[in-house]
C-alpha cells in the first residue's frame, strides 16, 4: 500500500486554495505510488528518507519529508 499524503499541523493553509491543495494531494500521492517502488532496505531509500524533499505545485513549493514508520509524505512548509 503506498504512503498517505499528510500536512504538518503547523502548517497554516488559508492562502493555499482548495483547486491548489487538491493538485498538491495528488502530486504527492502520484510521488507516494512512485517511492513504493523502491527496494527497502537500500541505498536509494536510506537517501530518500534523511533529508526533506521539494516538489513544485501550481507555484507553490511544498517541502515534504517521507516518514517510514507511519507510511507517510508529510509536508512540513509551502512558499510561493
């Protein structure tokens, strides 16, 4: 099953509309489906997991890390 896409309870989202928090969900769940395909344990994996990630959304950047242990993308900043 792939990872679930989450957002960080710090995070504050009334600038991110709805139509925009729609594609990040589902940029992230498409990124979520990719990860699951990557061995465990492995290198690229290990790699994957230390340092949070960016990905580009409909302007925003959305900084995300991957916690193994929930199964989850967590996204933990957004900035235009």
């Amino acid at each position: 099953m792939p990872f679930t896409a989450t957002f960080s309870k710090n995070l504050d989202l009334h600038a991110v509309s709805t139509n925009e928090l729609t594609a990040i969900v589902g940029e992230l769940n498409e990124i979520a489906h990719a990860i699951d395909t990557i061995p465990r344990p492995g290198a690229m994996w290990r790699s994957l997991t230390l340092t949070p990630l960016t990905t580009k959304v409909e302007g925003w950047t959305v900084e995300y890390k991957i916690d193994t242990d929930e199964e989850k993308l967590i996204v933990t900043s957004l900035w235009r």
